[in-house]
C-alpha cells in the first residue's frame, strides 16, 4: 500500500527525519517566504504536470490550491498540501528498500536528486545492501557520503538520515521509502518529497499506526470495506469486457472465500468482487446489514452468501440479509443464493425461504443454484 506524500512525511517525522512544516489546504503553516502547494495524489512526477506549484503570495494560495485540485493524474486527487518554502542549495535522492533478489534491504543514494530516478545514469547512483543481523555499520556510512562527495558536518547530517531510513523502513515493514529530493539547507537534510510503500500483509502489526486515506486499490467499494471493518475484493476492473453474469460472494473466513471463488470459476459465471466476513458478524445485526449494503455496490447478477458457522448460529446474518434487501437499490430475491451452515441454522433456513431467497446447506447444491441461475440470466439476455 503506498502513502500519500504528507501521510508518509509524518511517518518520517515519527522516526526523526526532517521534514518542511505542513498543513493539508484549507490550513496552511506560518512561513516568512512563502509556500510549496502540492496535489496529493499516488503517482509520482506530479512536478511535470504542474502538480506542485511556489507561491509566494498568500492571496493566491486559494488558487492554485483550487487548480493542482484539478489537474487530471488519471487518478483520484486526495487533497492538497500546503508546505513551507525551503531554500536549499542540493538536491540529493536517498530510498531504502527491500531488494527482492537478494532478499535483504538495500540502500540507494545518488547526488543527483530531484529528478525522476530512473532518468539518472546508472554510474550516478550508489547502492548498497545492508547486512540485516547488523543493521547500517558506520564504515558503510563513511563509504557512501564519501561517493556522494560529502564531508565535515554534511557527511554527519546526511549519514544520519541514512541510519534513520533503513531503521524507519524495517521497523515500520516498508517495502520502499524514498526521499526525492532530500535537500541540503542551511539548516541540515529535510525530506521535501517521499513515498512510502508499506507492506500490506504486516499492517496488523501497527495497530497504532493511522489507516491511510488512500490505498492503491483506492475506490468507494473498498473504502466502504474497510471502514467496516471487513476484506473487500474488487474484480470489476479485471473482467473481461465480454464476462458472462457476474457473482458477489460473501463469506467467511478466507479459506472458504477462495474455495467459493474456484466454484464460481467452474461456472460460466464471473466474479464482480466478494466480502470475507472477518468477524463483522459479532458487530451485530444492523453493522452485518451495512456489509450486504456494500457487497450490493458491486451490483452483480447474482449474490451468493456462503457462511460455515462451527459454533456461531447464523441468525443475524440471515436477518442482516434480509434487512439490507428491503433498502432502496436492493437486487432481486432471486438473484440471491444463501448457504448457510451453523447452529441451529435451520432457523435461518427458515427466514431466507419464507422471505422468499434460495437456501441450502450444501455448497454443492449451492453451486449448482448459482450457475442455474446464471444460465438463466444469459438466456433472458440473448432472447
Ligand atoms: P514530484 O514531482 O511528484 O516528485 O514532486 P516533488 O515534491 O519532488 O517536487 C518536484 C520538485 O519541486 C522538487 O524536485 C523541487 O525541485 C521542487 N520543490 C519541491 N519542494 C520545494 C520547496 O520547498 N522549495 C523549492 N524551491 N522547490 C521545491
Ligand atoms: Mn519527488
């Protein structure tokens, strides 16, 4: 998952990195020379498309606040971020990152920054991996600022940032923070642009950490997701422009969503996106309707609910069903197929039928309902 620029800023910060005083527009840090506004978006190169813009007078901060808004980065705008003017008299660029080949981290530094790293010339830019049992040792420290043709105090200063790099990167589980440009001001290195990928899979272990605003996978579906609490698949981008009719899956626990999606696959069905529950089910009945609410979003052919309960009924979540199809833009009863297993699930057996959805207890039987249903869907279509 990637970081906003400001996002990543405060993550630097955290770990002792300088960084320019910064607010998100409408605020604005006090600042005697004026301000950098800066478009928030997840692509880099915002400099080129005039995404990053000096002003130095304070009636016009609205403007081109307003204007880096609208810039089209063929993707979402979040926000804009007002920093103060720096002077600087270099800019250097510096990341540390995981090197997928040799498995260890990797630092990577060149005395030509600012500009986009993979227009630098290869003999221009240093690299070197970092012994994971012993961390940044000193001599490598010595090494590197002395290629960047640094020394004194600035080979101290800049060598600080290097240590700090590689430790904020192992301990926060980032694949890749890179400041470009790190710049040289009177008063030491200040980070005045970053990105910071993290690694997604160890985001349980930073349960402090604030949840970024924006993810790669950034759209209203997967946000709704995440703000309740549970794992959004969306797989409307990837399908085929031809695609037959399209399944939303809702299940849980991730082994059975996945086995859902291989049965889904046996049909001519295609999957929109799927919901794995993740324990929203002990949030209640109104917060489990919500959920149906979102999983309805990707406005799919046809929603298969696949649940297999050990010891939990599935009551609420039958319940929960049947309140979130009773809210406006609710697809049909018969496009719904529920397989439900758990304690005395023959309650919900009765619910769901009595309200007039598909229900079974066997995911074969299930299966077949979906793909029938499917077959039906495509022969009303082709008529
Ligand atoms: P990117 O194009 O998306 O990488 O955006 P950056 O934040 O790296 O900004 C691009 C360029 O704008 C930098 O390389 C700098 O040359 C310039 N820049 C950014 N912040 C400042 C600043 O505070 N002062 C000045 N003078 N230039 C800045
Ligand atoms: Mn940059």
């Amino acid at each position: 998952m990637k970081l906003l620029e400001h996002e990543g800023k405060r993550l630097l910060a955290r770990r002792g990195i300088a960084i320019p005083d910064g607010r998100q527009w409408p605020e604005r840090p006090g600042s005697d020379q004026g301000w950098v506004v800066k478009a928030q978006v997840l692509t880099g190169g915002r400099g080129n498309r005039g995404g990053v813009v000096v002003v130095r007078d304070p009636d016009l901060l609205a403007e081109h606040a307003n204007a880096v808004r609208e810039i089209d980065f063929g993707t979402r705008v979040h926000g804009v971020y007002v920093e103060e003017l720096l002077t600087f008299d270099h800019e250097f660029y510096l990341a540390a990152m995981i090197n997928r080949d040799s498995g260890v981290v990797e630092l990577v530094a060149s005395a030509h920054g600012g500009v986009d790293i993979e227009n630098v010339a290869p003999e221009l830019i240093e690299r070197m991996p970092v012994d994971p049992l012993i961390g940044v040792a000193g001599f490598q420290v010595r090494e590197l600022t002395r290629r960047l043709g640094l020394d004194g105090e600035e080979a101290t200063g800049f060598g600080a940032v290097v240590t700090q790099l590689h430790d904020a990167l192992v301990a926060e589980d980032a694949e890749l923070i890179e400041i470009n440009p790190l710049v040289r001001t009177p008063s030491g290195f200040v980070a005045a642009d970053c990105k910071v990928v993290l690694d997604d899979d160890a985001v349980h272990r930073h349960p402090d950490r604030d949840q970024p605003t924006a993810w790669e996978t950034d759209g209203e579906f997967m946000n709704r997701c995440r703000d309740l609490g549970v794992i959004g698949v969306d797989n409307r981008p990837y399908l085929a422009a031809d695609h037959g009719p399209t399944v939303a899956v809702l299940a849980n626990g991730a082994g059975l969503t996945m086995a859902t999606y291989d049965l889904i696959g046996l049909g001519n069905t295609d999957l929109s996106g799927a919901i794995e529950l993740h324990g929203a089910l002990s949030r209640g009945r109104d917060h489990t309707a919500d959920v149906f609410g979102a999983l309805f979003e990707l406005d799919a052919d046809i929603v298969f609910v696949n649940a297999f309960y050990q010891l939990r009924s599935t009551e609420v979540l039958a319940e929960a069903l049947l309140d979130a199809l009773e809210r406006p833009g609710a697809p049909d009863k018969n496009r719904i197929v529920t397989r439900m297993r758990g304690v005395e699930q023959h309650t919900s057996q009765q619910l769901l039928e009595t309200a007039g959805c598909y229900y079974t207890s066997s995911l074969d039987r299930a299966a077949r309902k979906v793909v029938q249903v499917a077959d039906m869907i495509e022969t009303t279509v082709s008529n």
